[in-house]
C-alpha cells in the first residue's frame, strides 16, 4: 500500500514540478536567474522531473527513474543550501522522504 502510494505521488509530484519548471512562470524563472542559472536551465530541469517521473510509473524503469528523482531532489536541495533560501527546503524534504519510502519497498 505505502509503495503504491508513494510511487504514485512522486510521478505526480515530478510531473507537476516539472510543468511548472517547463512552463517558466516568473517566480521560477526569477529564482532560477537569483541562483546564477542560464535561462534555459528551468526548462532543462522541468524536462528531467517529467522523464523522471514516466520512468517511475513504468514498472520496469521505475529504479532509473527513482535515481534520476534523487539526483535532481540532491541538486535542489545543494543549490538552496547554498544560497540559504530555506524556504524551498519544504518541498525538496517531502520528496527525499517519498523516494525514501518508495526505495525501501522495492
């Protein structure tokens, strides 16, 4: 049950994170710019939380997919600590905690 769920919520939470890092609204694209980021970097981003999110909700990439979440949660979570911008450490914690539990239901 919790791994069903908490797959699920990550292809979610990685798609929609995703849209909305694709997308560029101007609160991304301005923190994206703040954090010493080119101008595509948001787009770049938005496309490896979606791919990593399809590769989670197929069975048998789900483990490629969980890396690649992993790694771009590491990289947000490296980027907010560097910049002390503690406010984005919220939603970057929720998501190391569903990989977590998704990683030790495999």
């Amino acid at each position: 049950m919790i791994h069903a769920l908490s797959i699920w919520l990550l292809a979610a939470g990685f798609f929609g994170a995703g849209l909305v890092n694709a997308i560029g609204t101007p609160t991304t694209r301005s923190d994206f710019a703040r954090w010493g980021y080119p101008n595509w970097w948001g787009r770049f981003t938005g496309g490896l939380e979606i791919m990593s999110a399809v590769l989670i909700a197929i069975p048998i990439s789900r483990v490629v997919g969980l890396a690649l979440g992993a790694s771009i949660i590491a990289a947000a979570v490296l980027t907010v600590l560097k910049h002390r911008e503690f406010k984005h450490l919220f939603p970057a914690s929720a998501f190391v905690v569903v990989i977590a539990l998704a990683e030790l239901s495999l």
